[in-house]
C-alpha cells in the first residue's frame, strides 16, 4: 500500500505543478516518492518487480497526463483518451527500462541512464510521427520566465536536466539518512539541494538584469476575429472573412504600423494554390495593403492542389480516386504592396488532424483514419525547410502556424533564415476555454526566450499576445473576445546559443544512455590477477 501511495503522490505533484495553474518548484522532488518507491521494491523484492513498477510508474504517469491535457478530449474524445493513456504507457516504459538498467550497475550509473533515457524520450517525442511534446519537463516553467533565462544556451532540456538532477540528488540524501540515520546527512543534503535549485534561478535573473533588448522596433497589429471553428469557420465564405478581417484592421492600424497578422486557416474556404490571385483572400488583403503601402498583410489560409499526374504524389498526398490525388495544406501568406506572394506551408502537424502517422504499417490495419476536427480531415502537404517573410522595411519575420510554436529546435530554423521577430498564428478554439489554450500561448514564451526573438501572436478566439525578448507577456486580447491589438516587436538579428546549436543536450543524452545500457546488459569479461 505504502508503495502505491508513493507513486500516487508523484502523480499529484507532477500534476500540481504544471502551467498554468501550478507552481514548478513542485517538481524538484515530484519524481522522489516514485523513485524511492522503485528502490525499495528493487532491493527487496525478488518476485514480479517489473510488473509493479511498470503499475506504479503508470498509475503517476497517467495522474500527471490526465490532469494537465484531460481538455484534449474537448476537440476528439478518441484522440483526448488516446494521447493521455498512450503518452503515460510510453512514459512508464522510460521508467521501467531505468528499472531494469539500474538493477545491473551502480547509482551515478543508473541515474546517469535515467537522465538520459528521459531526455531521450522527450527527444523522440519532438521528432517522430507520433509526437507530442506538451508534456516535456523544460516547458514546465514557462509562467516563471525570469527563472530560466538561461534557456537561450540551452532550450528546455536544460530544464528537463535541472529537474532530474534535483530528484536525484534528493533520492540520495533520503537513502543515505536511511542507511546512517545521521542528520548530518540531511542538513548537508538540504543545503546542497537549495543550491541546485537557487543557483541556475540567480543566474537567470542576472541575465535578466542585464539583458538589453534590441532598441529598434516596429508596430504591429494582430487580429482576433472570434469564429467558432465548429460551427461558423467551415461555414462562413472567404467573403465575409475578408471583410471582417479588414474592419478589425483598419480599426487598429496607424501610419506606423508595418504589419498585420491574421490567425491560422482564417481563409478556409479551401483555396487553389496555383490560382491564389483569383482567390477571396488575395482580393481582400491585397486591397488592403494598396491603401496602406507602407505595411504588409499576414495570414493563414487552407490551400489544396489537384492533379493527376502520378509523378507528382508524395508520401503527404490524399487520394480521391484513380488518378485522381490532391496536396492540402495549412499555409500562411504574406502580400506587401509592390510585391510578390509569399508562402509557407506548416511542417509540424497534429498528430491524427493533419498527419497519419506511419502510413505504410498503419493503414492497412486501420483504413483511411483521420480525426474530424470541425472539418480538418485530409493529410497535410509541408515543406521541408522553414522561411521568412521580407516586409517593406526589409525586416523578416518568422511565420510559425500553430503548433510548430510548441517545438524548440524546430522554431530555431526560422531564425537562423534571418527571422528578426516571430510571428505565431493560431487557432486555440478546439478546447474550450481549458488549459489547453493558456498552455499554448504559456510555451510561447520559452521560444521567445530560446532565440531572444520577440512574438506577435495571433489567435483566432484568443489569446492574442506581444511577447517581448524575456518571454514577458507585454499585451494580451483575452479570450473569446473579438478585436485588434496593437504592440511593438523588436528587432533582433543576434542568434543565441541556443539558436546556433539547439538540442545538442538530447543529441549527447542520446550516446550516454546507449552507451549505460549496453555496459548494463552485456555481460563484460573481467581480467583477474
């Protein structure tokens, strides 16, 4: 029972500690009463340790999972039950294999492996076709910015890595006082853990204290028209869209104002990639930017091209019939007047929404299965590379659409192509006023952060927001709310640590943990005198 409660109250603490409701300090011991759980079975028990670990490890995991993404089940009940129950089973086999690996080596060595192999984990989740990192360890301060400006050298493992080590050394403490019952031990353990934790915080805020931000700036407007996705968006012509988007800007804008930024597929009536002048939104945000010459017009838009050439399908590409195929994609567009089109597809997609994940395994056993969110049902087209929009003032922005905001190394390509701000365009809508939306503009802030970049974010319902280089939230248009809001962004060509490397801790997690597990499991001849 003892055991159970250990691993129930994890599961609590890593959920309490969570934007954006919680208080991350919670997460420096979160892991402690499961790992001391783990040690106990380990070295007591000899029959079906595996099993209760993995039962216990799970029973935290899915707590922590459920608690913090349960509003997921507001935009598909499969997809909520889907991601909570799966992302905990793959986060209880991390611990299991930890479990497993520590039986053979010592306790640097399998804390070592346990550190990595978590790492790892988050790693994976960034980059294979079933990601989803919303749950990794560094995004978990992202309400308290100026304890983690240090993130611009290390993106958030740096913060996966300080909560690791702080568990660790605490497990340490707990034990050895159980083998010498000697207080010495804990006030020593204490006082070393303070410092872990309060070092990297005063560094941070040394940074903070003489961090200057870029003095050049620019005044941009961003726009929240408030249509439900589910029962207006997919029902509304790119007529009325392009008015309204129009209004709401014409409302906010002034003579210094260089850009306008419209949320994620707000065209989505389904535009023809190769007649895009003769669409709605062209008209629209054309028009607009000829009576304003001086500013550019930003915005999402659904696009598909149809075709019938086999040479043409790709891995992303949807079938209608024989040969008959389309390319759909999720872009954002920008026009400036006295100025061509330009264009980018998103290449970070929803897992399920906009991706079926592994095709080729998949769907033969499943069929043609996507989830329908309010009419987002096609395989999504990307591109490979990411790319910046040159505003008149020859400024570059970085277009990122929706959830590609949540990738760290992933948002580091727009600025090394010369990003000098960053433009997010979003559509939150699919959760309901949860915790879904406030996380999402909540993660925002580490990318600002990471790449020392500022954020105009546009989102369709909210919340629309400036962010400034420190990842502090300057203005915001609440949720559900419909309007404009003004605000200036820096300018900045610099590119930090971060920006030049990005997740070169994973990368070297990734060669310590292979490198514990086979000193674990091989069975290494030793030499004797």
């Amino acid at each position: 029972m003892k055991h159970f409660l250990y691993a129930l109250l994890s599961g609590i603490l890593l959920a309490l500690a969570w934007p954006t409701y919680g208080f991350p300090l919670l997460l420096f011991f979160a892991f402690v009463p499961l790992l001391y759980a783990e040690h106990s079975i380990r070295i007591k028990q000899a029959h079906n340790r595996k099993w209760k670990i993995f039962g216990l490890s799970y029973l935290s995991f899915i707590i922590w999972n459920l608690v913090t993404t349960y509003w997921l089940y507001f935009s598909t009940p499969f997809g909520g039950i889907f991601a909570i129950t799966v992302n905990s089973l793959l986060m209880s086999l991390v611990f299991l294999l930890f479990h497993i690996v520590a039986k053979r080596v010592n306790f640097k060595a399998s804390s070592s492996f346990l550190i990595s192999i978590w790492i790892c984990f988050e790693f994976l989740h960034l980059n294979w076709e079933f990601s989803w990192p919303w749950l990794n360890l560094g995004n978990a301060f992202s309400e308290f910015p100026h304890w983690i400006q240090w993130y611009e050298f290390t993106g958030t493992f740096g913060g996966t890595l300080w909560v690791w080590l702080t568990n660790i050394a605490l497990l340490k403490m707990l034990l050895l006082y159980k083998e010498h019952k000697a207080k010495e031990i804990l006030y020593r353990g204490l006082f070393k853990n303070a410092l872990l934790i309060l070092l990297p915080i005063l560094i941070s805020y040394v940074i903070l204290w003489n961090y200057e931000e870029s003095e050049e700036t620019i005044e941009a407007v961003v726009l929240q028209p408030n249509i439900n996705p589910y029962t207006e968006k997919y029902f509304t012509s790119d007529v009325r869209i392009g008015q309204l988007l129009t209004d709401l800007a014409e409302e906010a804008v002034t003579p210094e104002t260089k850009i306008v930024i419209a949320p994620e597929t707000v065209f989505a009536y389904g535009t023809v990639l190769s007649h895009f002048e003769d669409s709605e939104a062209n008209f629209f945000t054309s028009q607009f930017v000829n009576e304003h010459p001086k500013m550019s017009f930003l915005s999402g838009i659904s696009m598909y091209e149809r075709f019938n050439d086999p040479g043409r399908v790709r891995e992303q590409t949807n079938q209608l019939g024989p040969n008959d195929w389309y390319d759909d994609y999720n872009s954002a567009f920008m026009i400036s007047a006295n100025d061509s089109v330009h264009f980018y597809h998103k290449s970070k997609l929803v897992v399920g929404v906009e991706n079926f994940p592994y095709q080729e395994v998949l769907r033969p056993l499943l069929g043609n299965v996507m989830i329908d969110l309010g009419g987002t049902v096609a395989m999504k087209t990307t591109q490979e590379k990411r790319a910046t929009f040159k505003i008149p003032t020859s400024e570059e922005v970085g277009p990122i659409i929706c959830y590609e905001s949540v990738y760290g190394d992933f948002v580091t390509g727009y600025v090394r192509e010369g990003a000098d701000f960053l433009a997010i365009i979003t559509n939150d809508a699919w959760w309901g006023n949860t915790q879904g939306h406030k996380q999402h503009l909540s993660y925002a802030r580490l990318r600002a952060i990471e790449n020392r970049r500022a954020i105009a974010r546009s989102a369709n319902t909210g919340i629309s927001a400036f962010i400034n280089e420190k990842g502090e939230i300057t203005s915001t248009l609440g949720y559900e709310e419909q309007g404009a809001l003004r605000g200036e962004v820096t300018l900045n060509d610099r590119l930090t640590f971060y920006s030049r490397f990005g997740d070169y801790i994973a990368r070297v997690s990734l060669f310590l943990a292979l490198f514990i597990f086979l000193f674990a499991v091989i069975p290494w001849k030793r030499s004797r005198k």
